[in-house]
C-alpha cells in the first residue's frame, strides 16, 4: 500500500512540475464540434477499439479513417478527427487538431517512439498516454495549451466517445 501511495505523490510532482505549478493548461483552444463514436457492444470495441496501453486508433469521418468503419448519420468526429488510445488502465479521446494552430487542416501525428502527439507546422508535442493531452514541448507550452479532450463512456461491452 506505501508502494502505490508513493507511486501517486511521484506522478502528482511530475504533473505539478511538467504543468508549471499552479499555471492553467487552456485545452478548449481547438473549437467544440460535435463528437459521437458508438463502439458501445462488443463487436464494435474489438474491432475498432484500443486494448494494450499505448494502442491507439484514428477516427475521421471525412477522411473514412479506419477505411471500414460502420460510419452513419449519428457518427461525428469532432474538429479534425478523434484520437482513441488506451492509456494506463483506460482508454482516452482527443481531437487530432493542434491546439497551438487551432485548424482543422493542421492534424497532430502520433510518434510511434514515445507515442507522444506531434504537430509538423509549430513543433509542439503533446502526452495523449499520461499526461491528458498536456504540452511537452514547444510553442505549446509558451501558450499554456493541450489538446481537447472527449469523454469516453463505458457502454455494454465497449465504450461510446462523446463530447
């Protein structure tokens, strides 16, 4: 039991000190539109959904991302897209829209290496795994700004990601 209430005072340091202390991260930067992916049974989250930690998946309707997606008239994927990844012991949602940029032709790619979000136009870096989509780097920090971050629900056998 002391491991773990360690392990909790560690991870709340690293978050104070990766934050800037009592400074606020804004990630309503990117515009609110609308978001409704139904994973909800268990076909659905096998298929498309995310298991191990860092797994992750890329939802865009405009774009038919994942290319067979059951997409429907009740489907929306935000600003500019959905990223779904499974972070520690729960999967996460966030729009691929750079926060720093706020457009919806400027989409954040995810570095296979430490899985962090990247934008290839201002350079900043994102923690979508621990760190709620909070800056790592780059003109993001500066900006106080992290990506915007959907709601994920569980639903019988899967999960439904909202806004």
């Amino acid at each position: 039991m002391r491991f773990y209430k360690t392990l909790a005072a560690l991870a709340a340091a690293a978050a104070l000190v990766t934050l800037g202390g009592c400074d606020h991260i804004d990630n309503k930067s990117v515009p609110n539109f609308g978001v409704r992916i139904d994973l909800g049974n268990y076909a659905l989250w096998s298929t498309y959904g995310v298991n191990g930690m860092g797994d992750f998946r890329i939802f865009d309707r405009e774009k038919h991302l994942p290319s067979n997606f059951p997409y429907n008239v009740n489907t929306y994927t935000g600003y500019g897209g959905v990223l779904l990844m499974m972070g520690l012991d729960y999967p996460m949602a966030y729009d691929l829209s750079c926060p720093v940029e706020a457009s919806q032709s400027v989409i954040l790619s995810i570095d296979a290496g430490n899985l962090e979000a990247v934008c290839s136009r201002c350079g900043s870096r994102f923690n979508p795994l621990t760190g709620a989509g909070g800056p790592v780097s780059g003109v993001a920090i500066k900006n106080k700004v992290g990506m915007r971050q959907y709601r994920v629900l569980p639903s019988s056998g899967g999960f439904v990601i909202t806004n």
